[in-house]
C-alpha cells in the first residue's frame, strides 16, 4: 500500500493518503493550496499565497485572515503533512508527498539517464488529461492563470515527447507503438505533415498499407474541410508511392528518418503545394552545401517565384543548421536601416534601447548556426553593407536573398531564376506529354482547384501549353490564368493573354516581356472583375503586409456597396489575393499594379479610412496593452505594424493632430515593448514636426492651443524613446523645450506624464535629486489628474531612488502603493515590476524566503504575458537568492537562463547583470579565471550602454576578485574606483560592499589602521540601511584588524557581537558567512577561548553541506581547495 500523501493531477484533481481518499480540506481553496505548494516544492510566504488565492477581491489584511482560517481546517486533515510559520506555508520535505505533474516534469524533460523511450512511456502513462482539468475556484484570477501556464507547459512536454517517440519507433523498428503516438500527436494536432508523413510510414512498414492508404485520406479531407488547403507535396509524394505499389518493407537498419526539426521564425504558410524546379533545388542543395558560399542571391523579375523556391530550399536544409532558419519579408520596409529590427523582430529578439539595432543584430547572429532569408530585397539600395556586416560577424550564418537585382558584394554567388520549364516549340503534344513540364502541373492543379471537372485533355492541352509559353512558365501568371478556367475555356484565355500582350508590347518596349505578360494577366484579369470586386482589389493596395477580415470591412466599406467577405472570397478564388492566417494579401507586384489603379482613381478617402481605422484600432488596444493577458493583442498589433506604422505617417502628413493624440500612449507602449526604440523615437519626431509645421498656420487661436498640446505630447514620448536609448541628456533638454512650448501649470495629465519622464532621464543620468524632485511633481499631477498608471510608475521611480541611497522603508513603502495601483488597475505587468521590487528590497535585508516568493510570483506573470525582458531580470533575481543561500549550481543555472534570454532578446542591462552575477557564483567556487572573465565582460558591456551604477558594481567585484587571487594593489585599485563611482552616484549598498573590500585587502596588506578605518564606515552604513547579517562582514573584519594591532579587548568584543548570531538564517544567506566563522575561529583561537572549537564545527558542517550542493565535480574540488578561508576550515581538526 502506498504511504504518504498522493496528490493526482492529470484529468481532474484526487487526493488519496495511505492509499485512502483524502478528508474534506473544506473548500476548493484549500485543495487549490495543497495542489500549489507540493507543484513548487518549497515553503511559500503567506503574503504570496493570500494573492493567489484571493488576490484583488480582499484587501491584503483581509486576505491573510482568510488565509489563517483556511490553515487552520487544512491543518485538521494533513496534520503533520502541513508546516505553517507566521511567514511562510509548505509542506513537511521529510514526509512522503507523491504528484504526478511533478513526476511527469521530471520524467520527460530532456538530459535524464533513463533510456530515452522507456522514460518518455513512463511519464505519457501518468498524463490521462489536462492539468487540473475541470478543477475550478473561483474569483482566483492569478491561481487561474498560474493553472493556464502550467497547463501548456506540461502539454508541450508531452507533445515533444510523443513526437521523439514516433521518430526512435520509426528508426527501431517498434511499429506499432509508434503508430499509437502519432495517431495520438495527430488528434492533438491534426495539420502537422511531418507526423501525418510519419503514420503513413510506419503503418506501411508495419504491414498495414490500406490503412497508410486511408489515413492519408481522412488527412486530406481535414486540411480542405478545416483550412481549405492540400498536403504538402511530400505527404502527396508519399501517398503515391505507396498507392502505386512502389514501396517495400524496408529492412529496420535501412530506414532513414527526417533530421530533428530545428526552430523556423517567420515562414509563411502555404496554401499550396510545391511543384517543380528539381533542377533548381538541386542547385541550391548544392550551394547551399558550399561551405564557401555564405551569401547566395536569387535573381528574377517578381512573379517568377523566387520568394516560394527560397522558402523550400531553406526549409529542406534548416535542420541541418543547429539554429534553424528565419524567414525576414522585407516589402513592407521602406528603409534599409529597418532591416535589422525587422530580423529582430520576426526571432523575437527585444532590442536594447541604448545601442543601434544593427550591433545587437549582430551581436545575436555571432554565435548562431542558421539561415537567414531576406525576401524581396531589390527596393533597399543599402541593404548590401548590412547583409556584408552579417558576414562578417556571425561566421556560421548563411543568407539567402531574394531580389530582382544583385547586391554586388564579392562574397556573393548568384542564381538566375528562370520560369517553370514549359514547351518552348510550337509543336503538337499529347496531353500527357505536356504533363511532364511543371508549368503544365501548376496550371492543372490551380485549374482543378478552381474547376473540379478541368482535365488536360486533347481540347484544352494546345491553349494550355500556349498560355504557359506567353507567360514564359511564370508561375505568378501561371497562377492568374488558371483561376479564370472556371469561367472561360483555355483557348480563350490563351487569346486574351495574347491580345494584351501585343499591345503593350507595342506601348512599352523597355518592359521584359515576362513582365508585359503578367500585366496582360493582370489587365485581363482586370477586365473581367465587377466594379465591386475591382473597387476591393484596389483598396487592398493600400494595405501593407495584408489585412483582417475586420480591417478590410472598416477600410474599403466606403468603396463598395455589397459585404466584404464575399468579394474577398472571389478575388480569392481569382487568385489575385492570397488568404493566409485569417489576413488577406495581395503579392507585391500584384499591390504595385493595384495600387497604380488606385491612385488613377484618386487614393485620399481609402488612405485615409485606412488612417483612422488603424490608430483607432491602436488607441482602443489602450485597456489590454496594460491589463492582465497583453500578449494576445500585442502579437495582433505586431502582426499589422507596417500597417500602424503607415497609418500614423499619413495622419502625420495630414496634420490629424486629434487621431495621433489619441493613438499616442498606446504607440509609445507597443513600440517600447518590442524594443523598437529608435524607430518610435523617429515616429514621435516626424509627427510632431509636420504638426509644429500647421499650427503656425492655425486659423484660430484656439485651433493652435489645441495643435501645440498634441504637439507636447508627442515631444513627450519622443523624449522617452530618447531617454530609453541612453541620450539621457539629449532627452532632458528636449523636456526643457517641451515647457518652452506649452506652460504646464494647468495641463496637470500633460504635466505629470512629462514629469515621470523628465525624472527618469535625470535619475538615469546620475542627477538623483533633480531627478527626484521631478517624479515627485509628476506624482502631484498624477493624483491631481486621476491618472493610476502614471502614479504607480512615479512611485517605482521615486522607491528606486530611495533604494540607490540605501533608503529601504521608504522604497519598501513606494514598491507596495505601486503594487496596489497596478492590481486595482488589472495591469499585469506592472505588478510583476512591483513584485520584483519588492523582492529586491527583502534581499537586500536578508530576508531570502520573502524575496523568493516575490520573484517567483512575478515570473508566473512575466512567462504568462510573453515578458521577456522582465523574465530575465527575475531570474537574475532567483539566482541570487540562490547563491546567497549557498546553492550554487542553482544559482549558475538560473543565471545562465537568464544570459540566455537576454542575449536573444538583445538586453543588454540585464545582459551584464547576468555576467557579473556568473562571475560572483564562480568567484565563491575559486574558479577565478572563469569569474574574471565573467567580470571584465560585463564591465566592458556596462561602460559601452553608460551603466554608471553597474560599472561601480562590476568594478567592486573585480577588486574582490583580485583580493582573493592574491594580488592587492590590482585589487585596491579597482576597489577604490568603484568606491570614487559609487559616492559620486549616491549609491551606499555599493559604498558600503566597497568599503568592506577594501577592509579585506588593507588586512591582507598588514595595514590594520586602514582596515579599522574602512570597515567602521562600512558597519556604520549597514546598519543605517537596516542589514544587520551584511553589518556582520565588517564586524569580523574588525576583530580581525584589532588582534592585527594587538586590541584583544576589542576583538573579543566583537566577535562576542557575532556569536549570538551565527544561528542567524539571514546571516547564512551572507556572501561571507565562511569568511565570519572563520574571524570568529582566529580570533577565539588566539584568546585561547574553548568556544573556538564549536565554531570550527559548525563553520565545517556547513561548508561541507554547501560543497555538497555542488554539482560539478570539478568546482567541488576548487571550492574546497582554491578558496583560502575554505582550505583553513577544512584542514583544522578539532
């Protein structure tokens, strides 16, 4: 019989103890709670567990009194089970707890021991449902949330590792296991080719063709049933083979699998199979197999179809690159320095402010194998040196370009793109002898698509190859054609094809005749649309990147007297515009000849419905931009950027000074969430120029006031994205201007949303009072004006300022009233900033439990809400906690993740947070040549952003490290330059690391008197800033510094100061606590006091425990032996 707690929770929840159910715990809430504490595994502070359980619908006094009522019923069934403390809640580590979740966690994530397919069928045994599934409580937003994340976090496990599982069955032979994972992958996710391509495999092989047979069906009528598209050509290939009777049972050993899928960024999806260009592909293959070939350009006017052959290349050859491939559409950029952010974006990189997107593109390429596709490259004329600069550092990259014309850089290889292979001689051919030339093939497969009874039989096979011969196997026009084979017969199509192309043969002789070709398709095609549909197509031009259902609705309704959908639906079926996704789009030479005809017609109305509806769109995305889930509207924002981006331009242009007004906050949100700084800051600019430009030709006095408000607004923001790239100065004289040219003493919402900038920029560039003094205005304003969200930012500001200097009440006191504005307000990540803060504050007074369940909180809303930046930051933070706690394999891998994700989203400060943190856990292991590398990295980094603050840190660390390396005057000097920094800045937490430092070294230099000087200044700041374990540092290294000089009194005085605390948890989350037990044991041993031994004893005990959390052989050895005051407390016996 099983012993101890079983906790299910796979399909629905059930509590069993001792193998009996489990009494009532009295609520939903309570079950909620036991199921919450055994997933983290670890106690959890009340405060945490009072906001998961009832969060905004109590007030937080009110909330932990529930909390206490609730324990006290829970403590009745689970007993012992239960460990409850007037600071945290968790259950007993020493009594039996099983759950699934965990178990499943542990089973199927990648790196354990166990042979790969026997632990995968262990934990896909335990998942009979979804996580909780149907378990409700309610008014718990933030457990719901917290359920939703763990939810797709486990069902991912369990997707990847059916999916592995069908790859080794396949390669093993172990058939009919296989086929149960895919069949069950395939019910999951019904559209996936690879798996469908895998069933039919291994239901072939296991003897089962009918069934490969008809799996392949019911597939087939999936994709056009739900999403009206074919397999791809490979399940199609696949599919024949095995109905034509040409496939055998292979032999297990000669089976050859796929490679392992690598990460895809950006490729579209297509609705259409890929037919032809063998010849091609195998080119490419080849190029691209060419380690010498790096940069391969595909040449060929539009239409030929370079953007489709590209896309197939590189998916066929991603896996082989450990990186993958990324798909970058570059028609929707009108500049060629968008490019870099364009690549960012699309692998969802968030580009650091205070560098250009260039270098931080660079920076992410360098260590990465991949593919990099840039898509109709021809209308960016310097985009040559940015592709050479991507050569040039990121060694293991490769580009594929698409373009009507080379870049003309050395390292380039070309290929000319010619039409599909058509029948070039006039000569009579069968129908199947035409079948062979893939531009027969694409002309039948659209044409059948269009018209189930289309056949290439003797009638329509002469008009056919005809109309392939005209557009010179073309497959843009190839494509436009055969749409019209519904309608029309061949022959006709042939004839109208012909007859425009001998007029504009006539007309434009410089045109290529491919091109004179796709245009007759066009006008042909022109001609033969409605007024309606041909006031849709028009319209759609004025969309960049395509469009919504919705959007098109709002944006053409004024060009058409008849719904939108069905209009879409035909020109679809036309295939002049494409349907991808939900959105609509119309390929780019379709849009330029489109747009041709719109703006014959006159364009103004179109774009500027096109204005309205999209900046409208973006001022009512406001409320989800800063409420609890905004990951949804974000990417749907992000999705139609080109299209805000030409909206806010045109109403630039225009001087709609109302709509950009109302439209402003949520830009400026949006664009500093993705990280495009510079390029919001040029948006703001522009906008505010050509406004400055028609309110000094205002018709009215009061027209003009209202024109300069905007205006200041949009300085406003221009001045934050300023700020936000480093230009801190350049920003405040920019805030300066702003009351040049608006007095602010009765715009108090203008006021205050200009102050909480002006005060960042400020307290950023080092000015802390005046920075200071301008958030407190802003909070006047702020409260004056009803303006929540501004308030709580000012209140974030102003605690960090009270942080710098050391202030923490008054920052613990600022951190919570932001909190409490952000829940009120249902803004999720400003709560998470708020709870990071305040964990912040817990660890800098020692308090490592509370500053853990503040960071965890907040990472379960960073990962629920896509905040990358923030996550990284949080993790930064666990990491800390974990080292401080002595933990440091847990502390290296937390910092490591956060590295990582910095690097890939292009931050930088939390880049260099993250090196130094690696340094200082490598450094306390005695891998000191790892811990300066870690160091010097990010003091280089924090001096080329202008992180003053983080310099002053890297510097003091450095200094520590080259102490314990033996070299003193290196140390000294690094030290006291941080020292310098961190005064001149106000920053006493570094002051007082510094000072202690310097104590350290002016010992280990035989100079007592300085040493008693420099740890009195560091123990009287600690105690100032309320760190009583940290104040403990420089009382050891006092006891010290007085036995140096003979002061036995003093000495003894201070370690007897000490030893009532060496229990202290807070003192055992110390840097230094080995380094305090070892003063303590000196100083003792030297009085000849017999206390000396106990402490040895004790200093033993826990270096040995923390050595043994130390996963690394290797850093194990260095702890133990590299570390000087380690090496002492290990080689006394006592």
């Amino acid at each position: 019989m099983q012993t101890g707690l079983d906790i299910r929770t796979f399909g629905g929840l059930t509590l069993q103890r001792d193998g009996q159910p489990l009494g009532e715990l009295g609520s939903r809430k309570a079950e909620a709670l036991l199921v919450y504490l055994a997933y983290v595994g670890r106690p959890v502070a009340r405060e945490i567990v009072a906001d998961l359980l009832w969060g905004e619908m109590l007030s937080p006094d009110r909330a932990r009194a529930n909390l206490s009522v609730l324990l006290t019923g829970m403590r009745h069934v689970l007993g012992p089970y239960l460990e409850t403390s007037r600071r945290e809640v968790g259950l007993n580590p020493q009594l039996p707890c099983s759950l699934d979740a965990a178990e499943l966690i542990r089973l199927l994530t990648p790196g354990r021991d166990l042979v790969e397919p026997a632990r995968y069928e262990t934990g896909l045994a335990l998942y009979r449902g979804e996580f909780l599934q149907g378990f409700a409580v309610r008014d718990t937003p933030t457990f719901e949330a917290w359920v939703l994340a763990e939810q797709e976090h486990l069902r991912r496990l369990v997707l990847m590792a059916r999916r592995e599982l069908t790859r080794i069955y396949l390669d093993q032979g172990a058939y009919a296991q296989g086929i149960l994972h895919a069949e069950a992958l395939l019910a999951d996710e019904p559209f996936d080719d690879e798996v469908q391509q895998r069933l039919m495999l291994l239901l072939a092989h296991h003897g089962q063709l009918l069934a490969a047979l008809a799996s392949y069906d019911r597939y087939q009528s999936v994709l056009e049933r739900e999403l009206g598209v074919a397999p791809s050509a490979e399940v199609v290939a696949l599919y024949q083979r095995l109905r034509s009777g040409d496939f055998t049972h292979t032999p297990v050993q000669a089976i050859r699998t796929e490679p392992t899928p690598r990460a895809l960024f950006g490729f579209p999806s297509e609705p259409t199979s890929f037919i032809g260009r063998e010849q091609e592909l195998h080119l490419l293959a080849a190029r691209l197999a060419d380690p010498a070939c790096r940069l391969l350009t595909l040449i060929g006017p539009g239409g030929i179809g370079k953007t489709r052959l590209a896309s197939q290349a590189a998916l066929a050859h991603a896996a082989t690159m450990h990186d993958g491939a990324v798909f970058v559409a570059l028609a929707p950029l009108e500049q060629s320095d968008q490019v870099p952010t364009a690549i960012a974006t699309t692998l969802g990189w968030h580009l650091d402010p205070t560098r250009p997107p260039l270098d931080q593109v660079l920076d992410g390429l360098r260590e990465r194998q991949m593919f990099v596709l840039l898509d109709n490259a021809e209308h960016l004329p310097e985009l040559a040196p940015i592709v050479n600069a991507i050569l040039q550092a990121a060694p293991d990259v490769r580009l594929l370009v698409t373009s009507r014309e080379p870049l003309r850089l050395r390292a380039e290889w070309l290929i000319d793109l010619e039409g599909l292979a058509y029948p070039r001689e006039l000569t009579m051919l069968t129908p199947p002898q035409l079948a062979r030339y893939s531009a027969v093939q694409l002309f039948v497969q659209r044409a059948i698509q269009v018209s189930a009874r289309f056949q290439l039989d003797e009638r329509e096979a002469p008009a056919v190859a005809t109309i392939c011969r005209l557009v010179e196997g073309m497959p843009l026009g190839i494509e436009l054609a055969a749409a019209w084979a519904r309608e029309l017969p061949c022959a006709t199509i042939a004839q109208e094809v012909a007859r425009n192309t001998d007029f504009l043969a006539t007309r434009l002789h410089d045109v290529p005749a491919r091109q004179r070709s796709l245009r007759a398709i066009f006008n042909h095609s022109w001609q033969l649309l409605n007024a309606q549909e041909r006031a849709t197509l028009t319209g759609l031009a004025v969309f960049r990147g395509g469009c919504t259902l919705a959007a098109a609705e709002e944006v053409l309704g004024h060009l058409v007297d008849r719904p939108i959908r069905p209009l879409l639906r035909a020109l679809v079926e036309k295939s002049l515009v494409r349907q991808r996704d939900e959105r609509y789009e119309l390929h780019e030479l379709l849009r330029q000849f489109a747009t041709e005809r719109l703006e014959a017609g006159g364009a103004g109305a179109t774009r500027a419905h096109h204005s309205t509806y999209f900046l409208q769109t973006l001022a009512d995305a406001l409320p989800a931009l800063t409420g609890r889930n905004p990951r949804t509207v974000t990417e749907g924002l992000r999705a139609d950027l080109a299209n805000l981006r030409q909206a806010w331009e045109w109403a630039s242009e225009h001087g709609q000074a109302d709509t950009l007004g109302a439209a402003a906050d949520a830009l400026a949100l949006l664009y500093e969430r993705l990280g495009l700084l510079r390029e919001g800051e040029g948006l703001f600019q522009s906008a505010a120029d050509h406004l400055m430009m028609t309110a000094q030709t205002a018709p009215s006095a009061s027209f003009a006031a209202e024109r300069v408000a905007v205006i200041a607004r949009l300085r406003a923001y221009q001045g934050r994205f300023t700020s936000q790239q480093g230009q801190h100065g350049a920003a405040v004289l920019l805030f300066g201007k702003i009351e040049e040219l608006l007095p602010l003493d009765n715009q108090p919402a203008l006021a205050a949303l200009v102050g909480r900038f002006r005060g960042n920029a400020h307290a950023r560039q080092g000015d802390y009072g005046l920075g200071e003094a301008y958030l407190r205005q802003a909070l006047g304003h702020a409260e004056a004006a009803g303006l929540p969200h501004i308030e709580a930012d000012c209140r974030s500001g102003l605690g960090w300022l009270a942080e710098i200097r050391g202030d923490y009440a008054e920052a613990r006191a600022a951190y919570e009233a932001s909190l409490l504005l952000a829940r009120s307000l249902g803004d999720a990540q400003r709560e998470s900033i708020a709870l990071a803060n305040l964990g912040v504050i817990a660890e800098e007074q020692g308090r490592c439990t509370e500053a853990r369940e503040a960071y965890m909180a907040a990472l379960v809303i960073d990962r629920a809400i896509g905040d990358c930046p923030g996550e990284g930051m949080v993790l930064n933070n666990l990491g800390v906690v974990a080292y401080d706690e002595g933990h440091y394999s847990e502390a290296e891998e937390r910092f490591t993740a956060a590295l990582n994700l910095s690097r890939s989203t292009g931050d930088r400060r939390s880049e260099a947070i993250a090196l130094v943190n690696l340094g200082r856990t490598a450094r306390e292991q005695g891998a000191y040549q790892q811990a300066h590398t870690h160091y010097q990295a990010s003091l280089e980094l924090r001096r080329a952003i202008g992180n003053r603050l983080g310099e002053a840190h890297s510097l003091s660390g450095l200094g520590m490290l080259f102490h314990l390396m033996g070299d003193q005057a290196r140390a000294e000097r690094y030290v006291q330059e941080a020292l310098d920094l961190a005064r001149a800045l106000g920053a006493r937490s570094i002051i007082a690391y510094s000072l202690t430092y310097l104590g350290h070294i002016a010992l280990a230099q035989q100079n007592a008197n300085a040493a008693l000087d420099a740890y009195r200044e560091a123990l009287e700041l600690r105690l100032a800033l309320h760190q009583p374990a940290r104040a403990m540092q420089a009382r050891a290294g006092l006891a010290l510094a007085a036995l140096l000089i003979g002061d036995r009194t003093a000495a003894r005085s201070e370690v007897e100061a000490l030893l009532g605390h060496l229990n202290d948890s807070a003192l055992h989350s110390s840097e230094d606590l080995l380094r305090i037990f070892g003063a303590c044991w000196r100083v003792l041993t030297a009085l000849e006091d017999p206390r000396a031994d106990g402490v040895m004893q004790q200093a033993r005990t826990i270096l040995a425990q923390r050595a043994a959390m130390i996963t690394d052989p290797v850093l194990r050895r260095s702890y133990l032996e590299d570390v000087e005051v380690h090496r002492l407390i290990a080689a006394v016996s006592c």
